[in-house]
C-alpha cells in the first residue's frame, strides 16, 4: 500500500508539473501575442502621428486620442486614406466615418 501511495504520488506530481509547464506555455504565448498586437498598433498610431501634422499642421490632442484608439486594420486603412487629406476636417471625416472596434 506504501508503494502504491508513493507511486500515486509521482504520478499526482508529473500531471501537476506537466500541466503547469502547459498553463504557462499558453499564457506566455498569449501575453507575447497581446504584446506584439499592441506594438503593431503603437507603431501604425506613431508613424501616423508624425505623418499627419506635416500633411496638416498640428493637431489636437483629442484627434490624437481618437487615432491612438483605432484598431491595427483600422491604422492602416487610415495610412492610405491620409493621402487623400488636404484638410483637418477631412481627418475628423474619415474618423467619423470608421467609429472605434470593440477590443476582442
């Protein structure tokens, strides 16, 4: 019986190990992909950022909040529809026009 407990033991304490080995693999991979998505936005929303004021001039902090907001898709299809502004106003269109996703 002594044996069978210490075996039952070993047994209790690879599943245990084996599934907190998988349960930080997960999590890691799922924090490494947040925080990849959230750098391809970060980086989109900063190259944008430093595009628009030159095609612009300066603007507002609440456009900035608004654009730092978008989804990755959204940056993006911002990127190419900025060289079709002239104006401000064409901007605030354009983000009008594309309200904010929900985060998944």
């Amino acid at each position: 019986m002594l044996q069978e407990s210490v075996i039952f033991q070993d047994i209790l304490q690879k599943a245990f190990q084996e599934g907190f080995q998988e349960a930080f693999q997960e999590s890691f991979q799922e924090a490494f992909q947040e925080a990849f998505e959230q750098g391809k936005r970060e980086g989109a929303s900063y190259i944008i950022l430093r595009l628009l004021p030159r095609l612009l001039g300066s603007l507002s902090h609440e456009l900035q909040a608004r654009i730092c907001q978008l989804s990755f898709d959204q940056l993006e299809d911002l990127a190419e529809a900025l060289l079709d502004f002239s104006t401000a106003e064409d901007l605030v269109t354009w983000l009008e026009s594309n309200p904010l996703l929900a985060e998944d």
